[in-house]
C-alpha cells in the first residue's frame, strides 16, 4: 500500500503541468484518469495494473477492467451543412474526421475542450468538459458546455454519455442502480433515453436510439440492485435548438464512497437527492457496486449522476443557479470554471463575499428584487472601503436580475458584496420552500470564452482560511445550507 501511495503522489504531481493525451486527477480517495478529449479510462494505475477510470484508492476500478468504454458524443443538425457528429469512446471508436483539441490540468482538475473539423470546414459546435472538485467529498464536478459556433441556428443538439459498470472487487459481475431518470422522461426535460448497455456505441448518428442497440437491456425504467451481471447505464440527451453564439450548461457527476449512504450524503450536498437517496425533482443517478455489497455499498459505492438535465438549464434563473466547485489548494474559496456569461451564480450565504475574475472583466451584478423588497441592504464595491450603491430598489421582474449595477470601467476584475442583511425566509417561488440561505447573484462579464471566476465568503472583513483538515467540511456545510433551493437545479 505504501508502494500505490507513492507512486500515485507522484502522479499527481507530475500532473500540475499541461499533458497532451491527457491525465490523472484526484479528489481525496477518489481518482479520475481522463482523457484530453473528454472521456476517461487513462494512464496506468500500478496496484491493478489498469488506466484509471472511476477509482478508489484502496479498492480500485470501476470502469477500465476489461473494457475502457466510457465516452460522450454530440450530434446537431446545421441548416446548410446537416447533421454533423463528434464522439469518443476507446472501445466503441472515436470521431473519424479531424479534431482540434485544446486540454489542460492541475493535479485535481481538467479541461477539454473539442472543435470538429470535416475537410477544411470547422463543425459549427464546440463541447468543453471542464472536471473539477465538488462541493460533496470526493466527487467530480463535470461542467459541460456545448457552444454554438456558427451564425445559423443549430437544431436538434443531442448529448450522449455512456459507461460500462466493471467494479472491483467483482468486475463483470456487479450491480447497477440507476434512478430519477424516469421520472424526467415524463416531466418534459432533455432526458430523451436511458438504458443499462455499457456498450453502446457514442456515435449518434450510427445509432440514434438506445433502445436499438441492446433489445435486451431494461430502456427508460428506473431499477435498483440490478445484476450481478456485466451492464453499466448511457443516456442521451436532446437540448433542441441553439441560437448562433449560444452556450447549453449542465454538469455530469463522477465520484466514490466508502457506503451507500456515504454516497447518499454527496448526492443530497449536490441536490440530486434527498438524504436516503431518492432522487429529487430533476435529479438523476447511477450507483455501481460489487457483487454481494450491494446492499451497504461497502467498501465502495462509485457514482455517476447529472445535474440540470431538468426543464430549466442551470443560471438562466435565480432560483436555479450554477453551482460551484472548490480548490483544494486554496481552502475556502469557490471557483465557477469557464462559466458562460450572463447568468445566475450561487455563493453560500454570507453578509459578505467577494468576486474575482480571471481571464476577462466583469461588466454588470445584478440581485433578486426578492431581497431588496423584504429589506436586504446591499453594497457593491470594488474594495471594502468604496461603497458604490447602497439599498437598490425593489423591483417587480421576471427571470432577469431585477436589479443591475454596471460597472463603469472596464478593468473591474474583483468586487465585494456587503453589509446583506438583516436575514430573512423568503420563498420566492410560491413553492413552500424558504430561501433565507441563498443569495444568487447575476453575474455578467467578458471574456475569451475561459474565463474563471472565483468567490470567497468574508467575516470580519477577512476571508474564510480553515484548516487543511476542515476545508471539505465547510464546503459540504455551507453547500447544505443552500440545498433548499439548489436541491431543485439538478
């Protein structure tokens, strides 16, 4: 065991400088080996002697054994050019035209972005897969942006994600669950079908249909403990038309646990379930367990879930806002990676807290009316000390910020909110459900399309520094505080 330590310290570290072909992220136990193009099952684990896909360290793989199919692919339909698709999947066969790939890492975080070419002519779309630690232990955060890049309006843009479940310590032979997906075919979503066949094919414009590949495989039911057997879960995706310049956001969840119901809290962090892991409206998931633990998932539940896959994309409104990540090599700071501009952010509840971005400006905030009419005071600051207003007006409004503050300048790259207060329980969208731990804020900004934006929680006007030990524990705690309104984003 030592010997796996080392070597995997080492791995980590050589993994803070930019690789081509890929790399090896990690996030506590938990290892992600990912290829530059997006998918994973990468590099060479020593302990099993495998690339790394899901695993646990101490347990092992849960997607490489014996077959590295793991992959995404997109297909959308260009009014001159027509349907044009990108795909990769190790075992299935990559696209097999040209693509440009840009990919960059740290030791816990990567980002791949891909541009398809056919001939000399560039696809009118790029798919960014940005991998970064969430706010649950040990579980990745996937933001993935598919952007259009043409000047035509782009139809039928289809998402496709697809995993073979091989867990140790009974790969081949091991129990899938798979639940909330259902529930979003009939809730009008982007979920178009789903299935158990870890082999299905990337490519969507060779096979459209999941349910075409492997009649066998249970196809749009949800089921619980399903094996043992070799099988794994894909999912496909149809977000419909996107405008020229348009961006379509929404997060995919890789990660492992020590239990079930270790798995359970990490779900119930990030919104996708309530605390015994029933899935929570728009919330999706898939556990993966090995034969004979499937009822306590000891000594590893591995999971693979998604998150604003729902009837609303995550940031286009207030009470659905982007989620963030952390950096484990600044505790207590957020990070939002390459978001898109001109959306809804959720920090955790403070009376202050300060953006930053990186890679571009900030050009306007905006706030929920919500607050201002129940009497929140508000300042926005490019430094602590330099008030720029105080108490917007309330303003009766719709899903834009109903209050907007432009900055002046355009070299505003870091700015406070403060003095929010006094705290009250808003329930800002007749649904039951109280607010008064969440604070969303309308953030637009510009940028080169990778910009990344940062925000820190202060208290008495010094910014959040916990322990190394402790770090996590405040971002599941502060991320809980919040779940009210985030368990409704998934």
């Amino acid at each position: 065991m030592r010997k796996f330590v080392f070597l995997a310290a080492i791995m980590a570290a050589l993994a803070l400088t930019p690789a081509y072909g890929g790399a090896v992220i990690s996030y506590g136990a938990t290892f992600l080996g990912v290829n530059d193009e997006g998918h994973l099952n990468f590099g060479f684990e020593p302990t099993f002697g495998l690339p790394y896909g899901v695993f646990r360290a101490g347990v092992g793989d849960s997607t490489s054994p014996g077959c590295l199919c793991e992959g995404w692919g997109v297909v959308a339909t260009h009014p001159v050019s027509g349907s044009q698709a990108i795909f990769f999947n190790q075992a299935s066969g990559n696209y097999g035209g040209g693509h440009n790939v840009a990919f960059e890492n740290t030791a816990f975080s990567a980002i791949s972005r891909v541009t398809g070419f056919s001939g000399s002519d560039p696809f009118p779309y790029t798919v960014q897969h940005s991998f970064n630690p969430s706010v649950a232990a040990e579980v990745f955060q996937v933001q993935v942006t598919i952007t259009n890049t043409s000047s035509d309006t782009l139809s039928n843009v289809t998402y496709r994600r697809a995993m073979d479940w091989d867990v140790y310590p009974t790969p081949f032979n091991e129990f899938v669950t798979i639940r909330g997906a259902q529930a979003l075919l009939g809730a009008g979503g982007v979920l178009e079908e789903f299935s158990n066949d870890g082999f299905v094919t990337n490519d969507l414009l060779a096979v459209p249909n999941l349910s075409s590949i492997n009649p066998g495989a249970p196809v749009n039911t949800d089921f619980v403990d399903v094996g043992p057997d070799d099988h794994g879960a894909a999912f496909d995706f149809n977000f419909g038309d996107l405008a020229p310049g348009a961006s379509r956001v929404f997060n995919i969840y890789y990660g492992s646990a020590p239990s079930e119901a270790a798995a359970n809290v990490a779900l119930f962090t990030l919104g996708i379930t309530d605390p015994l892991g029933n899935p929570l409206p728009g919330g999706m998931y898939s556990y993966g367990q090995s034969n004979g633990n499937q009822a306590t998932g000891v000594p590893a539940t591995f999971i693979f879930a998604f998150g604003g896959v729902g009837t609303i994309e995550p940031g286009v409104v207030p009470g659905f806002p982007l989620l963030p990540t952390i950096d484990p090599d600044n505790p207590g700071v957020f990070v939002f990676p390459t978001p898109p501009p001109r959306r809804w952010f959720d920090p955790p509840f403070a009376t202050e807290f300060e953006y930053e971005i990186t890679g571009g400006y900030f050009t306007q905030v905006g706030i929920d009316a919500a607050w201002t009419a129940a009497g929140v005071s508000v300042l926005v600051g490019t430094d602590p000390g330099g008030a720029l207003v105080a108490n917007p007006p309330g303003i009766a409004g719709d899903a834009d910020p109903d209050w907007v503050y432009n900055f002046s300048t355009t070299d505003v790259t870091r700015f406070r909110i403060f003095g929010i207060g006094p705290l009250v329980d808003l329930d800002k969208d007749d649904d039951g459900i109280f607010d008064s731990d969440a604070f969303p804020t309308f953030l637009d900004f510009f940028s080169g399309g990778s910009a990344v934006i940062t925000m820190r929680p202060i208290y008495d006007d010094e910014a959040i520094v916990p322990e190394p030990g402790t770090y996590l524990l405040l971002g599941a705690g502060l991320a809980a505080l919040a779940i009210a309104r985030r368990r409704r984003a998934a």
